[in-house]
C-alpha cells in the first residue's frame, strides 16, 4: 500500500503513548494494534508492521534486564526454542485465516484480553521455588502456549507471560521479568520474520513508529510516578472502547 503523512500522524502518537503505557503500566500492544487499524492497514499487515515497532521497543528492555542480571542464561535456550516453535505456529494460523473472519475473532477476543491486562496484578506473595528441572519444563510449556498466541495477534503477551510465570513456575519476580523479556523478544522477531515473507510488514512505518515506542518507553519509565499506573488506564479504556466500536462497525456495517 501507498504510503501518506497521514498514516505517521495517526501511527506515530499512538505507539509513542503505547510505549509510555507499557513502561509504566504494561499492555502497551492494546494501543499499538488499534494505532495501525486506524490508519487503514489490512489486518495481517497491521499485525505485521507493529512487530517491528515491538522488536525495537524489545531489543533495549531485554538489554537492560540483561544487564541488571535479571536473565538466566543456562535456562535461557530452552525458553528460547519453545517460543520461537509457538510464535511460528502462530503466525501460520494467523496468515490462514482471511481479513474478515480475522476481525470477527479479534472482536471476541479483544475484550476478554483488554480486562485481563487492566485487571491483572502479578502475584505479590512469592511461592516457593521449583526444582530447576520442573521449572523450566513448566515455564517451556508457558512459553509455547504464549507465543503461539503473539505470533497470532499478540496484545497483553508481556503481562500474560509475567504472571503465568509467576504463578504456575514459582519463579521469583525479577526472573520471570528477564524471561519474559527473552521469550517476548524471542516471539517477537519469529513473527516479524514470518509475516516480513510473507509481504505483510511495511518497514519504513514500522521502523518510524519503533522510534516513537522506544521514546514513550523511556520517558514513561524515567518520569512516570507510581501512582499514575491509576491514570494510565482510563487513557487505555478510551483507545480500546473507540477500537472496539470501530470493529464493530467494519464487521456489521
């Protein structure tokens, strides 16, 4: 498709806020997937497109857990390999199935996403630790099921992989941050490869709008008070309710 300012002025803002959300409060790909509906991209091509302004977003937040120690590289490969396997059967559903039938399924799904992402806390008990076996069998298992589900569409994976982890893998909080970072980043480039094959990624778009998520990244994460997780998600229940009517009205109408 042709390319005009427009699709940066409705793009670009709206994954720079999706950026400044998930530094702060997560579930920025709830704002992210509706910015490239709204400029009028089809729908393999807007999930397409916003993995590579997620790439970029995931690049430097799995660095920074990197370097803070927060990655357990031993474990790390086998995370890695279950992922990228779940993210490919993903996408190649994803690509099956035609527009139409696509935004029917995403108009039942995405209001059972938006409410878990909006209402989902991690745990703030921790439990007791695993054996190093049965952790990482349980989080391998984690991993695949949530990376089949980014590789198809892809909004709350960060959230959904940090309390699933937390949860089912007893692990502690800071690790199961690092491997969701790797898992996510890992899902991530498998599907931006796979729909880049497949004709379905607008790069210049993409990469623009990936500087803007990295800018909302950083400005959410330096300059954001906790108490205003509390403001971000009216901020996400507006975008979400204008995306949900709008699906509506191309499914029906």
């Amino acid at each position: 498709m042709e390319l005009t300012a427009l699709h940066f002025i409705i793009v670009c803002p709206l994954v720079f806020l999706a950026g400044f959300i998930d530094a702060v409060a997560g579930g920025g790909g709830l704002i992210s997937i509706p910015a490239y509906l709204f400029a009028g991209l089809p729908v393999h091509t807007m999930i397409g497109t916003n993995k590579l302004s997620s790439c970029m977003g995931t690049s430097i937040s799995t660095f920074r857990y990197a370097k803070l120690g927060y990655i357990p590289w031993k474990e790390a490969g086998f995370y890695v390999a279950a992922a990228f396997a779940g993210a490919a059967a993903g996408v190649r559903i994803a690509l099956r199935i035609s527009d139409g039938p696509f935004k029917v399924i995403m108009l039942c799904i995405l209001p059972v996403i938006a409410f878990a992402v909006l209402k989902g806390k991690v745990l703030e008990k921790e439990r007791e630790a695993f054996g190093v076996r049965k952790t990482v069998v349980i989080a391998m298992c984690v991993a695949f099921a949530v990376g089949t589900y980014d590789g198809f569409y892809g909004p709350g994976t960060g959230t959904f992989l940090i309390l699933l982890l937390s949860s089912l893998a007893h692990m502690e909080i800071h690790r199961a941050n690092g491997v969701t970072k790797v898992i996510n980043w890992t899902t991530n480039i498998t599907s931006l490869v796979l729909y880049a094959l497949n004709g379905n990624v607008i790069f210049v778009l993409g990469f623009v709008a990936g500087l803007f998520n990295i800018a909302g990244n950083f400005l959410g994460s330096n300059y954001f008070a906790h108490d205003g997780v509390k403001a971000v998600k009216p901020v996400m229940t507006v975008v979400l309710s204008v995306f949900f009517i709008r699906m509506i009205w191309e499914v029906f109408f």
